[in-house]
C-alpha cells in the first residue's frame, strides 16, 4: 500500500496552507521558495487538486476515481467530489473527533478500531452514508490513547452534519454534507477544469 510520508509542515508550505485544516496546531515561520511568484492557469489549478489530494490523504488514481464517479452524478461535479471526498470513514473519524488528524484517523481505520452500524471496518475509503452509526469497538474504549485525543479534540467544533456523543465514542452521520458545509480551502472548480483538459 502507497503512503504519502512529506513532511506535513513543508507540504503546507509549498501549498500555502495552513496546517490546521490537517489537525495540526504547529505554525511554520519559512516562506515557501516559490511564493509570490506569478503562477500559469495550470499550476493554480495543479495545486487546488494537490491541496484536496493532501488534506485528504488521497493518491492519485484514486483521486482520478472519485472525479471520474462525481462526474458521473447528477448535478455540479466539483460539489459531488468534495461531497464523495469529505464522506471518507476516515475523514468521518476525524470530524467525530475520535482522532488528531486525518492521518491518524486512517491509522484508527486501519487498525480494526472502527465500527459502522455494529459491523467492523477496516477500509479508510469507505463512503459513509446518511444515518450510518460509526463508534469505537468496545475493546479499544477503554484504551488510554482515546482518553489523550478525546482531551485533545473535545473543544474541537465538529460539523453539524454529524452527531456526536465524545462521552461513547459514538456518533451518527444525520445527512451527507453539503458543500457549503466543508470548511477546506479548495476551489474544486479549477480541479474540474483541470481533469476536463
């Protein structure tokens, strides 16, 4: 299995992103090489699809894949991707709370630690749907390690989109988001003028 190992804070930088939309509290102070610098309608478009590719930890091919199916759908393409992309488990698990960061909550995924409707789940891909239960096994509750994210993401704000209960380890997906919903700095039209070259 491919995993994307760039320094997080670098990627950030040459992506001019800001780490908190990954999870990350860190700051970095260097500028990137290239900012500033005037960019060709294809490299602003390139670096839109990098940033949905990086914040959710998606390959290429894959991401080609859920282009190719949003294009598919009825209605606007660009919405019916980032919809597709922020339905992820593991970007699920991360707007619940039950992790740090999206990398993390893939690893939680990975790991076996992730039921969806009383059934285990092991694949970080998976598309949640509209009234899917998603909880922490029961023998992984009582683990320290959830108590440490549970303190750390409890203040977190999570999407109205998802119920949650920290206390359980439990949460409800009410509906799919709506694009208006998902909080991440990508202009998923210059990625669909870029796949329609």
């Amino acid at each position: 299995m491919a995993v994307n190992k760039v320094p997080v804070l670098k990627r950030c930088r040459s992506l001019d992103l800001d780490p908190v939309f990954l999870g990350y509290d860190k700051k970095s102070n260097r500028k990137s090489a290239r900012a500033g610098k005037k960019k060709s309608e294809y490299a602003t478009q390139l670096i839109e699809k990098q940033k949905a590719k990086f914040i959710y930890g998606v390959l290429e091919k894959p991401f080609r894949n859920y282009y190719e199916k949003a294009d598919r759908m009825k209605g606007m393409t660009g919405e019916n991707l980032m919809i597709m992309l922020e339905s992820r488990l593991d970007n699920v698990v991360f707007r619940m709370g039950f992790a740090r960061t999206r990398r993390e909550a893939r690893q939680v995924v990975d790991h076996k630690h992730i039921l969806v409707n009383g059934k285990q789940v092991n694949i970080p891909s998976y598309l949640v749907k509209a009234g899917d239960v998603i909880e922490i096994r029961e023998k992984s509750k009582s683990l320290q390690r959830y108590k440490d994210i549970v303190e750390v993401t409890g203040g977190r704000l999570t999407p109205e989109w998802v119920e949650v209960d920290l206390e359980a380890l439990k949460g409800t997906v009410k509906e799919l988001p709506r694009r208006e919903a998902i909080d991440v700095p990508v202009n998923e039209m210059l990625i669909v003028e870029l796949y329609s070259k």
